[in-house]
C-alpha cells in the first residue's frame, strides 16, 4: 500500500481530532466581566460574624444562561482561588460540609429568572443566613453560617442542566467576617475615651449625686419629726370640760382646817335623794 493510500486512510481520524478540538474550543467556558462585591445599600450588618450580604447581579447572565441553567455561588477560601477547577460533574460539587476539605463550596442554586434587569429597593444575597443547616448537616448545599473568619472569595458559575459549566464571573475581592474582642483587650483607660463620652460620663455622675442628696435631706426632715417635742398649747385652746394643760389641781381641804371646824357649822349637805319603791 503506498504512502499516499495511507494519509487518505488516516485523513477520516484527522478530521475526527480536529472536530473534537474545535468542539472543546467552542465549549470553553464565557468570562463574564463582573464582581461580586459587598452590598453597596446602607443596610445594618452587611459583613457580621458569620455572614456577609452581596449585591444582587443584574442583567448579568441574559447574553450566557438559558432558562434551564442553574447559577451557582462559589464561595472559597481566598488563598485557594488560585489553583480552583471547576467542579465537571454533580460529585465534584462539595456542599458546605466539605469546606475544610475542599476549601470551597457551592451554594445559593438559583435559575436566571431570580437575577431580571429590573431593579428593586433592596436586592442582595446573604450567604450563610440559613440557621437550619447546622441542626440537619445532610442538606444539600446548603447556606450555612460560616464559622470561620476566613477571608472568602465568591464568584458565579452557571451550569447547564448537565451540571456542565458555562460560564463565570470574576473572583470577588476577599471578604474578611467580623470578629469579637477578647475582654483582656478592650482597653478602658479613660484618657482612650472621646471627649464628649468624658462629659456625658461626668454630668450622669453629678445627677446621681444630687439623687441621693436629696434623698438623704428628705429622709433626715422625715425621721427628726419624730423626736421633735410639740409646741404647748395656747390658752385659746383651753375650755371646760377640758384636760388640756400643764398640769392638774385637785381641791379639797387641808387636815388640819377639817378638826378645827365646829360639829355643824360647815355648809348644808344637799337633801338625799328618795329611794324609789322596792320592786
């Protein structure tokens, strides 16, 4: 067989080879142009001790995702970013109880109709609000508080519904979550406190004391009326048939007056009275 006779021979096979190339070429994956970033919306606790809320993506996905694509947030370690795959399969795809493990996790499965170009008053997405996942860990991808202050990193990834990759966004800027202060730390010198906390401090000093001067005062003025002696009475206040006085008089007459005096020369004795009849 000539050698002409094989290349036209092999040429079906070249020609597969290059079909399986532009075909790999053309499914490569879309880099959409966008951020994740925190939520810029004046809202209370945007990045707390466990959670973190991110801007909602508008008008993202329309020119990447169809109807029956699913999209996903990756949420990662920030040094593991550099050397992330994308998961290929729905077994590559860890769930939150993986993180220690994988250094990453999948969550907040949503279909583009939940990202429409139509802006709302607020419109974020808050990874890890979901409490229900640490009392039922079988979940699946499910979005957990985070335990660990990280810093994360989160990007899009949209998926087609055999849990292909399609597309995805940039990595966000790493995501640092709050953390509490050891007591030992808190400084509480008072030369560290602002100025008008030393004033506000100084004035509720000085109206407790005031508080309890005049409790004293009006306790003192209360308890000292009752070894306080009253004032005698006027001689207005005395009448007949009172008893109000200094002091009390009787009358009666001397014993030495009494034997002197003759047998029936003292005043008349008042006429007993008659005895009613005997019943």
């Amino acid at each position: 067989m000539s050698t002409k006779a094989m290349g036209g021979a092999q040429d079906p096979h070249l020609l597969l080879l290059l079909l399986l190339i532009s075909n790999h070429m053309g499914t490569a994956l879309d880099h959409i142009p966008y951020t994740p970033q925190i939520s810029s919306q004046a809202l209370e606790g945007k990045v707390t001790s466990s959670t973190f809320s991110l801007d909602q993506p508008r008008c993202i996905f329309t020119d990447h995702a169809n109807s029956t694509d699913a999209i996903w947030l990756v949420v990662a370690f920030s040094n593991a970013t550099k050397d992330f795959q994308n998961p290929k399969t729905t077994v590559e795809m860890p769930s939150y109880t993986k993180l220690p493990m994988s250094f990453y996790y999948l969550t907040l499965k949503l279909s583009p109709d939940h990202y429409p170009c139509k802006k709302e008053d607020i419109a974020v997405l808050r990874v890890g609000s979901d409490t229900s996942c640490l009392r039922n860990l079988s979940q699946e991808y499910c979005n957990a508080p985070l335990l660990v202050p990280g810093p994360y990193s989160v990007k899009f990834l949209v998926m087609d519904n055999n849990s292909q990759p399609k597309a995805e966004t940039l990595w966000s800027e790493p995501i640092t979550l709050n953390q509490g202060k050891e007591p030992r730390s808190i400084d509480m010198w008072p030369g560290r406190r602002s100025g008008s906390m030393i004033v506000i401090t100084s004035i509720l000093s000085t109206f407790a004391g005031l508080l309890v001067l005049a409790f004293f005062l009006i306790s003192t003025v209360q308890f000292s009326s009752l070894w306080w002696p009253e004032e005698p009475a006027s001689p207005e206040q005395l009448h007949v048939g009172s008893f109000i006085g200094k002091r009390y008089m009787t009358h009666h007459i001397p014993p030495s007056e009494a034997d002197t005096l003759p047998v029936g020369s003292g005043p008349p004795l008042p006429p007993s009275p008659c005895p009613g009849p005997i019943v």
